[in-house]
C-alpha cells in the first residue's frame, strides 16, 4: 500500500514536466539499468558510462535526480582505510572534517 502511494505521489511532478526532460530523464534511468543488468556482483561504471553522466550533467541541470546507482557512498571510514592503504596517514576524524566543508554540487557546467 505505502509503494502504491509512492508511486502515485512521484508521477504527479513526472505529469508536470516537459517532453525533453521526461526523455532525458528515461535516459538516463536506462543507462543505469544497462549497467545493473550487466554479469558483475557490483555494478561497474566503464569510460562510456562515465561519458555518458558527463555529457548528461552538461546538458541537463537536473541529472542528480535521475542518478540511482552512483550515489556518494564512501563516508570518511571507507575513505580514510583506502589513504592508508596508499600509503597516506591522515585521521578519519580530519576526512569527515573535510567532507563537510567540500561542496556538494559545483553547480552546472560553463556553455562558452
């Protein structure tokens, strides 16, 4: 019952936008679908999907919402076990320091 009602709430903004955006937005949600439903146990972007997000960021402000499968995952543990395994000492505590200070999103590309 909670999903049917999910569903119906997140379609009603989906009736409000235009056509162009609708596409980009179907899109995108097939790319990630692409990739999940590639043989791999964690789904693995390749140097066209990264393309691809790039591209999509530059022609379309709102691509964060469309964006399932590549969320910011790695909290300051993760982050912090893998700059020690390079070799770089530097205390977790410091990293999420660090990660609350960086920015979110640097905002839409330039079009010169």
């Amino acid at each position: 019952m909670v999903d049917a009602i999910r569903l119906f709430v997140g379609a009603i903004p989906r009736l409000l936008r235009t056509r162009r955006r609708l596409l980009l937005e179907n899109l995108a949600l097939r790319q990630q679908l692409a990739v999940l439903k590639r043989k791999h146990a964690r789904p693995r972007l390749a140097a066209l999907d990264k393309l691809f997000w790039v591209l999509v960021r530059r022609f379309w402000s709102e691509w964060k919402q469309a964006l399932i499968i590549v969320n910011s995952t790695w909290g300051a543990p993760r982050i912090h076990c893998e700059l020690l395994m390079v070799g770089l000492d530097i205390s977790e505590r410091t990293i999420s320091r660090w990660m609350k200070r960086a920015p979110g999103d640097p905002g839409p590309a330039n079009r010169n």
